[in-house]
C-alpha cells in the first residue's frame, strides 16, 4: 500500500485514498507536492496548492451536436451551422475527485500516512 491522503473540511473526512483518481501525468508531482507541504501551509495555501494540481480538470471543450465543430468556448453558436453548443469535459468526471473541486477553498488540513 501506497501514501494515503485525507482530506478534511473542518472535522469532516471528504477525500482518503492515494490518489490513483489522478492520471500519473499529473498525480506524481501532486502526490510530491502534499506530501512536503501539507503540514506547513495554513488553509490558504493548501487549498491554492490542491487547485493547482487539479487545475486541469476542470479543463472544458466547447462542441456542435450537431456538425462535430468544436472551439476553445468563446462562441455562442456554431460558427458553422448556427446550432446550439454544448460543453464537455476533457476529462472523465470522478465524484471523489468533483468532491474536493467542489470543496476546494474549505478544505483545512490534509492528513499524509505513509
């Protein structure tokens, strides 16, 4: 068994894992990173420090259903067939990983065992 991370908001657990929900493209350097700075950042810079790390998965495409057009986001309407653009996320959702997005902010320490 790896390094497990838990995650809290006030007294709540809201995450505990090793973080395998992250790709190992960017789970090394997050795992790293908590690991050496969990104990030492206040509530502050723990939660810019979880952002960070997570910034790529709240990373949005904007696509046409009907026509397959996709953009970076900053149209309103398919530039190619005027139908209604829908958004999609670059990457699969996870709820333990939308969990600490969502609490992101509130979350006060991160517990690392080893």
């Amino acid at each position: 068994m790896g390094t497990v991370f838990k995650f809290y908001v006030g007294q709540d657990e809201i995450y505990s894992g090793e973080l395998r929900e992250v790709p190992e493209r960017y789970g090394a350097a997050m795992k790293e990173d908590i690991a050496n700075w969990a104990d030492s950042l206040g509530k502050g810079g723990l939660n810019e420090l979880v952002y960070s790390h997570l910034a790529w998965y709240a990373g949005k495409e904007v696509f046409c259903t009907s026509c397959d057009y996709r953009g970076d986001g900053n149209e309103v309407s398919c530039p190619e067939c005027r139908a209604e653009l829908r958004y999609e996320y670059h990457h699969e959702r996870n709820p333990k990983l939308d969990l600490i997005i969502d609490c992101i902010g509130m979350i006060t320490r991160i517990v690392v065992i080893d």
